[in-house]
C-alpha cells in the first residue's frame, strides 16, 4: 500500500472588540456553510500526515437529530488512477495539477500524488475539486433537518475491513471566528486604472482567506461581484490584512468597490465601506471649448462645443457680469449633455459678459475647472469701427516683455480693443482681456526663444462689432533660457517605499513640462537618476530603497526646450530595518549523491542557513550556509535515516527563527 501525506497550513484567527461582527469558520474537519457541510479529512495535529496508509477507505455516517441514530451517507477512497482523478476533479484541475508538477503523462502525475508532496500545489490544495479529487473531501447539500446537535461521524476502514473511528463532531462543536473588519486606506485613478488598498488591523488569527471585490458604474443599479478573489496578504509589519485590487477600466466612469471577507466554505463577512472614484487623470479634464455668443434679436445665444460623455461631469454653469473683472452672478445650472443656451435677460446696447464651466462631481482633490469667458452688447447693427492705425512694437531691454502701442481710433461707441498674436497671419489669436487704453505689455514668459511673432489689433464697438485687424507687425523677441527650481521636497516612509513630494512649477510655469529625481546615499557626494523619463506629476513612490540605508533626495524641473533647472532644497530620510523572516517553504528530493534543499526564489538574495536533526532527535544541527542561491545538497545523509529539515535566513551574525519543517528519509 502506498503512503499518501498531506501539508496542511494553518491560517489565523483575528478577535476584535467592539461591534458585533459576522463570523466564519477555520480550515477544520467540519465546516458548515450557509447552503452545505463540508467535511474534510485532516488529523487534529502534526503539519504531515500518512492519511491512506493502513485505511482504504473512510466511511461518513450523520446523526442529524443528535440522538445516536447514525446513517451512512458518503465514502471516500483514494482514486486509484490518474484518470479516476481526473473525472473527480474535472479537466481543468487535472490539468492545472500537471502543470504545477511540471509532468506530461497521467502516470507521472499520479505517481506524484501518491508521494504526498502536496506543499508543491500551494493554493490549489484549498480547491473543493483538488481535495474531492484526492478523497479527502465530501460535502453535505442535505441540510434541511441540521440542527446545533448534528453530528458527522467519520470511520477508517483498513485492507482486513477492520474499523476505527477517525473523527466525531456536533455542528455546535465548530469554532466559529470573527471576520476583520477592513477599511478603505488609499485609492487612486487614472484614465483607465483604477487602484484601492483596504486594510484591517491583524490582532490575532482570522477565518478570511480572501475576499470578495463588489464593483458599480454609474450605469448600473446595483453592485456586482467581480469573480476573481483577491487574497489578503500583510503589511512589512505584520500588524495589519492588507487588501490590493488594480483594474483597468473604461476611461470617464464613475466606479463604486466594496470588498467582504470570505472563508474557505463561502462564508462572508462584514462589507467594507465604499470607495467613490473616476476613472480619470485631472490633467486631461478641460473647460469647455468653442465658447461663443451671438445676438438672436430677442437675447443671446451662448453656444459651445459639446462635453465629452462622461460621468465626471453633473452640469453646465452659466454665469453673467457687466463688468468683465468682477460682478458675476449665476444665471443658470443646465445638464451636461447640452451645448447652448438662451438668455433673454438682457438690455439692449448694454455689454454683458459670461463665464461657462463644467460642474464635476465633487471628489478629493478635484478643482474648479476654470471657465470659458465671452462678451456681446445686444444693439444697433451699424458698421464696424475703423481699423487701428500706427502700431508699434518693441522689446523693453530691462524687462524683457514686449511692449505694444497705437493710436487712439475715433470711433465714439468703442467699447475695447483686442491685442492678436501668432506666428504666421493665418493662425493669429486673440491674446488680451479687453483693453481700454492703447498700451499693452505682453509676457516674455508666453514667448518661446527664436521665434518670430506677429501682432496685430482689432477694435470692438459696443455693439460687439469687430474691426478689421491692424497692419501687422513682426518682432523676434531675444529671450534668457531660466528655469524656476521646485522651491521644496518633502519625504517619509510609508511601510514599502518612501513618498516624496514637491512643488508643482508646471501649475505657475508654462514653459515647465517635467521633473527629474535624483537621490544619493547620505554622506556621499554624487546623486543618481532615479527617474530616467520626465515625469508630469509633483510627486512619486521610491520602492527600491534598501531597509536601514539612509538618503537625500532632490528634485530639478524641466522646460520644453530641456534645459534643466538647478536642484531644489534637498529631503533626508533613513529606512527602518525591516524583520529579518526565514523562507516561506521548502523543498526535499532524494538525489543519487544526497538529499537536495532548495526552497523559493525570491528569497534567494540573502544568506540562507540549513539545518537538519533526526526524526528521534529534539535540536536541529547546523549543515551549511548558501550565500545569495536557493539550493543545497546534503551528501552526509545516511541510507534509510529519517531527517526533518528547516532553514533560517541571515543577516550579519543575525538569523531570524525557523522556518518550515519537512522530513524526509534517505
């Protein structure tokens, strides 16, 4: 008969106290769920266990009123093939099973399964179709009559048909925990991506093994489950869940996420609160465009071009003013889907002036957009005024702006002139609010370096009536390439990297398109890149620092052209030390000269230390370290010795506590 053992992993239990919470049921031998029992074949203790050694089978009886009266309800025996397994478990897991062993032929397959190394299948072994795969599991759908005194009774039964009983459980008997409670710790939007972390404190164990992510657009009614789950891992410091959910979505939505706890049978817990969020970069939400008034005879038309269909905006707000400075006062909120507007609250030969922006919803961090502005006076429709004459223009040698002057027109029912500016006749815009007088200084910041630029003037009367432009002008403004350097950053640590943050120059520097970082070990003279492309945005994660290192870190801005500014004031910060934990796993195999350790990957930058003892002995030895790898081999092993096997990971003269236990017999 062969010797099959499992490796089961004990998942912790969190109490809290407080409100009263839901709770859920640990990886046990009965697990009751809302639709189901399930009971499963695991020993009280030992992390390894020969589960059909002497037993062929396991009979499942249940007493369901309590009184002694028991009924055989189910067997479960070890699939005798590959393909036997196969039909238990279903194709996919049987092939997820090959996959994971790394084995082509049903044969290898199942020759591996009766071997036991099931640490090798990892989360797969928590599968309903694994373990129902490998007769370790049975579930009750029967469940009408259960009741707190319903019992399971589970008997072994060996070649010579002898019986024992393996296990007896009541319903009431079941530790039931309580779920953790999470709560939203940080979310965050792009056009596309969405990204939340949730977050419970970790004081003890847990029933949840994952939870379930709940997700509605503002095009559904209600939530709906997404059907992958997401696990709960934990922080660098142990003392909180942690939950991680990216997804890309639909640029311009307004999404709704909630998550619930489950535990291995489908219980859930407590709803998290909900995170609110667009799909949506700030830096791609504009006012509106095209803004423009015309005179209907009875009022004015305002019109523009139409928003884009997306929930980040609720409306259209429409603002009125005689003074184009100040004055304004909201005429009407109208839906986002329109695109013009009627006032007929107006005089005639009297200037208005209106603003128009979009309304978003109201989300942190989110500004008002700035609005799009336009003016008409609803009068006569006589000529249009003269065009403006004697136009000069010039660059002030201290100041470095352009200075423009005309002369005076003669028209009497001027209301402002209009300063345009471009750099070829067919692209020229209007540059200026409107000017009263005949002077205007334009900025040399708006101007870039080597460019020749035309300026012309039109003149608007109060009937909205504009001239012709002006005879045009040309200038090529000489310009000093000066970039403005972030005036401050800021660092600190958040658990996984450090969070720095600067002075956004972009929002007062037109020319500024980026910024670079650079960081240097503290104490040392140069910097390091560590930001290879521009980036738009004032602030950025540093996952790569190294625990207990020490740094400065400085930030510079970047203009069109390229030109760099100079470093801004620098941040220090020191890492702390992170716990130093041995490997998650490890790995045993007989080989030819020895028994071969290895254990993960990523584990493999640091020292690992193996240590090895006999089955009968208490204290492991000391075989060997393994500097930066993940394998060792072990030649002193003696044929058909017993050795249970461990590892520790080490720091200086430093190591951290043992890691899992594996035996296996040379």
């Amino acid at each position: 008969m062969y010797k099959l053992f499992f490796v089961i992993t004990l998942f912790s239990f969190v109490r809290t106290n407080g409100q009263v919470q839901k709770t859920g049921v640990p990886i046990g031998r009965l697990m009751p769920a809302g639709n189901e029992v399930r009971v499963l074949l695991i020993p009280k203790e030992a992390k390894t266990y020969y589960l059909y050694n002497d037993a062929t089978r396991y009979d499942i009886y249940k007493d369901a009123g309590g009184n002694g009266n028991y009924k055989k309800v189910a067997t479960l025996t070890f699939p005798a093939n590959f393909s036997e397994f196969k039909r238990r478990a279903g194709n996919e897991t049987a092939n997820e099973v090959k996959e994971i062993l790394k084995v082509s032929s049903d044969e290898q397959a199942y020759s591996l399964l009766k071997e036991g190394k099931t640490s090798q299948f990892g989360f797969l072994f928590l599968s309903d179709r694994f373990m129902d795969g490998m007769g370790v599991f049975w579930s009750d759908k029967d469940i009408k009559q259960n009741s707190p005194s319903t019992k399971y009774r589970v008997v072994a039964v060996n070649r010579d048909g002898k019986e024992s009983e393996f296990f007896t459980q009541s319903l009431s008997e079941v530790t039931r925990l309580p779920f953790p409670d999470f709560r939203l710790s940080t979310m965050k939007s792009e056009d596309s991506l969405v990204s939340l972390v949730w977050t419970a404190p970790s004081r003890g164990v847990n029933p949840a093994l994952w939870v379930r992510v709940y997700r509605r657009s503002d095009r559904d009614r209600t939530f709906t489950p997404i059907p992958e789950a997401s696990f709960i891992g934990t922080n660098t410091k142990g003392d909180s869940l942690v939950v991680r959910y990216d997804e890309n979505v639909t640029p311009g939505r307004l999404f709704d996420y909630y998550i619930a706890p489950e535990d291995i049978v489908g219980n859930l817990g407590n709803p998290s609160d909900t995170a609110s969020l667009i799909s949506k970069s700030l830096n791609s939400v504009t006012g509106l465009t095209d803004f423009t008034a015309r005179d209907s005879m009875e009022g004015v038309w305002l019109s523009w071009a139409p928003l884009a269909n997306s929930a980040i905006y609720t409306g259209v707000e429409i603002l009125k003013s005689r003074d184009a400075m100040e004055g304004y006062v909201v005429v009407d909120t109208i839906s986002a889907d329109r695109s013009s507007y009627f006032d007929k609250n107006i005089l005639p030969n009297v200037l208005y002036y209106y603003k128009a922006r979009p309304l978003t919803v109201a989300m942190e961090g989110w500004n008002i957009i700035t609005p799009s502005t336009t003016s008409i006076s609803v009068s006569n429709k006589g000529g249009i005024p003269i065009t403006p004459k004697g136009l000069r223009v010039w660059q002030d040698t201290a100041s470095g702006n352009i200075n423009l002057t005309w002369d005076l027109n003669p028209d009497v029912d001027q209301f402002a002139y209009y300063v345009l500016r471009g750099t070829a006749r067919d692209n020229m815009t209007i540059i200026s609010p409107p000017v009263k007088d005949v002077v205007y200084i334009d900025s040399i910041q708006h101007l870039a370096a080597g460019q020749t630029y035309l300026y012309g003037i039109q003149l608007m009367n109060l009937s909205q009536r504009m001239s012709e432009m002006s005879a045009v002008r040309m200038i090529k403004p000489y310009k000093e390439t000066f970039v403005p350097y972030p005036s401050g950053i800021s660092s600190h640590w958040t658990g996984d990297a450090v969070q720095l943050t600067w002075e956004n120059v972009i929002n007062r520097q037109e020319d500024v398109v980026g910024y670079r970082l650079y960081r240097r070990t503290k104490g040392r003279t140069d910097f390091t890149i560590i930001s290879e492309n521009l980036m738009g945005v004032p602030g950025f994660n540093d996952k790569t620092a190294n625990p207990g290192a020490s740094y400065e870190y400085g930030v510079t801005a970047v203009n069109s052209s390229g030109s760099e500014s100079l470093m801004s004031p620098l941040t220090s910060i020191t890492i702390p030390d992170l716990a130093l934990l041995p490997p998650s796993d490890l790995y045993l195999t007989n080989k030819a000269d020895g028994i071969a350790i290895s254990w993960p990957e990523e584990q493999s930058a640091a020292t690992t230390v193996v240590y090895r003892r006999e089955a009968q002995e208490q204290n492991f030895k000391k075989l060997g370290e393994i500097n930066r790898g993940n394998e060792y081999l072990d030649k002193t092993a003696q044929k058909g010795k017993l050795y249970v096997y461990t590892l520790r990971m080490k720091s200086g003269a430093t190591e951290s506590e043992n890691g899992p236990e594996k035996s296996i017999r040379r």
